[in-house]
C-alpha cells in the first residue's frame, strides 16, 4: 500500500491528532538516542504534549545541556554586541570622513570658480592658477581632437559623395550617348525617306483633256 504524501496543517481530529503525536514523538525519541551514539554528541530534547506533558532525553544530563547552552548564547550574544559596536563605530568614522572630503572638494569647487578667495594666500593663489590652465590644456587638447575627427568624417563623407558623382556622370554620358545614336539613325532613316519620295515621277498635263500635253519633269524643274 502506497503511503500518501502529510499535509503540514494543524490535525482536526482529536484522536487522530493524539496517535500522530505519540508516534512522531517516538520517532524523535529514537532519532535522538541514534544520534547521540553513532556521533557521539550531546543531546537534549524537551517536548511538551498538547496537555501540557514533559517528555524529555538527554544523552548526559539536561541541566548540564542547558547550561551549556546558555553559556555559549551568553558568549555569541556578547561577540555579536562587540562586533556590531566596532562596526558601528568605523561607519560612524568613515561617514565622518566623507563629510568631510565633500566640504574640502565644495570649497576647491568655489575657489576654482573664482569665490571665496579673500582668505586664501599667494601660494594657494598660484596654485589655482596653475590647475587652470592644466585643466584650460586638457580641454584644449580634447576640443582639437574631436575638431579632428569631424574634418575627417566630413572627409571621408566628401570621398563618398564624388564617387557616387563620378558614377551618376558616367551613367548620364552612356544615357545621352545612347540617345545620340537612336536621333542619328531617326535622321538618316527621315533622309532616307525624303530622298526616296523626291525620286517619284508626277505627270502634268496642260490644256484641255482632248488635246493637253505632257510636260517632261527636266521642264517642270526649269
């Protein structure tokens, strides 16, 4: 018969609820004893049944359990206080310390924007002047090399825009060269046309139908 799966609520039924406590704890009992002699620890169990029942093991003495239980609580909880003090302490040092980084860097920021320079002397004075114009020579150097590197994209940009010129000349040169041959041949067909329908014969005739005359074309074109 399979074993169906417990469901981890409180057990309704009083009986039932009764025999399931009896034999966990039983179980828990043995469990203990198990481990106690095949490892060789000390163990204290307490349990106390839904009527207020003490069950109890112990591998030695529970008292003696319990006492040493306490003592090493005692002694974490003193460790736990002492290490949280200490840490308390450095963040309270080094929080100290950022606050005072930040009023030194507000104060350089003010100098370096040309306030609150009454108290300070020649030498402090000189000093500001030369982290000036370090500062002034790097963004120099900077401003030079982006102006750098636009000119040579806008270069490379030139170079792309003359070859797509180059190609667009030499496909209109093809184009119109392409459209001066067909107008050549449409010419030299139309003369050919002209020169053919020059040649036709045309009869004149002068007079009246019973006695008009021919008139030869060597006479027409005279």
């Amino acid at each position: 018969m399979v074993r169906g799966k417990t469901q981890m609520k409180r057990i309704e039924n009083a009986t039932s609820r009764q025999v399931t406590f009896s034999k966990r704890r039983n179980g828990l009992m043995k469990k203990a004893f198990e481990l106690s002699i095949l490892c060789d620890a000390e163990v204290a169990l307490i349990v106390f049944s839904p009527r207020g029942r003490l069950y109890e093991f112990a591998s030695s003495s529970i008292q003696e359990t319990i006492e040493r239980y306490r003592s090493h609580s005692r002694i974490n909880n003193t460790q736990t206080l002492s290490e949280s003090a200490e840490n308390t302490q450095h963040l309270k040092e080094e929080a100290e310390n950022m606050m005072k980084r930040i009023d030194l860097l507000e104060t350089s920021k003010r100098k370096l924007l040309g306030e609150g320079l009454g108290t300070c002397s020649i030498e402090e004075l000189q000093k500001i002047e030369q982290q000036l114009e370090r500062s002034i020579t790097k963004i120099r150097a900077k401003k030079t090399q982006v102006f750098r590197e636009q000119i040579g994209h806008l270069k490379e940009k030139e170079k792309t825009l003359i070859a797509e010129n180059v190609m667009l000349s030499e496909k209109y040169d093809k184009y119109s060269s392409q459209q001066a041959k067909k107008g050549d041949r449409k010419n030299i067909a139309e003369g050919e046309a002209f020169a053919a329908s020059s040649d036709v014969e045309t009869e004149l005739f002068i007079g009246l139908p019973e006695t008009r005359t021919r008139i030869s074309p060597s006479l027409r074109t005279n």
